[in-house]
C-alpha cells in the first residue's frame, strides 16, 4: 500500500523567513495530495491540496509543488507569521482510496 | 452549516473495559473516516463508511470496529482496551468516498485515556 514519509518532523524559522516541507510518496498511481494544518488543540483543516495534473498551486502566501517522476510534494509557506505555528500533515491518495498521511511536521514561528 | 461533531470529548477508561465514540458529519455528508492521532505517529486510518457500508478497513485489530447509521452518524467501538489505546481519535466528514478528491472535515476528536 502506500507509505508517505514527511520531512522534518520539528522545524523552527524566524517570523517572515520561509518554511518548506516535504513529503515523499509510494505508490505512483497516487494522483491527490492534501496538505492539513493542525493548531494546538484544534482539528486539522485542509489549507491547500493539488492533483496529479497540476505542477504548482499557489494561494497568497502558500505554494504546494509536486514532482511525479521523484514522487514527492512540497508545501512552501512564504513571510511566515506566528499564527503559521501548528503541526502541518501531508497525505496522498487515488482514486477512492483513503488518504495516507505523513507523520507531520510541528512547525515554530519565532517572533 | 455545523461542523463535524464528535462525543465525548474525553473519555477514561480502563484496560480490559469498551468503549464506544459517536460521530456526527456535517448535514449531506454521506461518508465518515475515522482515524488515530498518536504523538509522532499522525493520523492512521481505521475505516471508512459511505452510504452504511465500510468502503476501507485499515491496519487495526479486530477489536476495533465501526458502524455507520442511516442518518450518516457513525459510532465506533473499541472492545478490551489497552493501554496502547490511548489516542486521539477522530473522524472526518465528506460529501463523496473519502479520496476520491472530496474534501474531508475533520471533528475536534476524542481524547480516549486507558488506565
């Protein structure tokens, strides 16, 4: 089945710097790749997603890549801000398969 | 629209006892996922239901089950606690079969203890 590995698992930047995250996928069919943010104490929410038809998906200050031929994504968050700090999870899927996750990346905004 | 809901919020139980956790998806909603969160383990998928019927099972013993009603609510059922059981649990709404590019809204979760 499939495996998503996420990379790093903690990651700190300063308030406006950049912070890129990565994940890696298995099965090449997988053609859907969500990406959610968790805050502390609250559910995940989807904050940006894109198909396998798709290179790069912007919106304002967050940009999702994908790389099919590597099988890996990317999520960029640019000018980050305090309220950015939460753990962030990416998941692949097919079809009517259900999504599998990475196990998260616990994103620090220091001001 | 009302979100995803889910009850209890928390819950303590003890090894060897059962428990059973309610999900409510948002009004339309036909599919319901449910997952664990552990620290450093993210979300793991347990099963899915659209329609009443389990569409995908994942990777968990026997004594986790699930079910899902005709007004979508679905319950899940943990039988013979362990203490490795203790996680967040939570589900996740959708229009269509989970996957299949359908959003999923997620429900603030259970926190299920075992002692």
């Amino acid at each position: 089945g499939e495996n998503v590995e996420q990379h790093p698992s903690t990651l700190s930047v300063q308030e406006g710097d950049s912070a890129v995250i990565k994940c890696t996928y298995s099965d090449s069919a997988s053609n859907y790749f969500p990406w959610y943010k968790q805050e502390l104490g609250k559910r995940p929410q989807l904050i940006i997603d894109i198909r396998s038809n798709v290179g790069e998906k912007k919106d304002q200050r967050i940009a999702v890549t994908l790389n099919k031929t590597a099988k890996h994504f990317s999520l960029h968050i640019t000018e980050t801000q305090p309220e950015d700090s939460a753990v962030y999870f990416c998941a692949a899927s097919k079809g009517n398969t259900p999504l599998v996750f990475g196990k998260g990346t616990r994103l620090s905004v220091i001001a | 629209k009302a979100g995803v809901t889910q009850t209890p919020r928390y819950l303590i139980k003890t090894r060897g006892q059962q428990v059973t956790l309610s999900c409510s998806p948002i009004s339309g909603h036909r599919s319901v996922s449910w997952y664990q969160q552990t620290p450093g383990q993210g979300l793991q998928f347990l099963f899915e239901y659209f329609s009443e019927t389990q569409r995908n099972k994942g990777n968990f013993p026997g004594r986790f089950s699930g079910r899902q009603f005709s007004n979508s609510r679905s319950e899940m059922n943990v039988s013979t606690l362990e203490l490795g059981d203790s996680a967040l649990y939570l589900c996740a709404s959708s229009l269509a079969p989970a996957g299949a590019y359908n959003e999923q809204f997620f429900g603030p979760g259970t926190r299920l203890t075992v002692l």
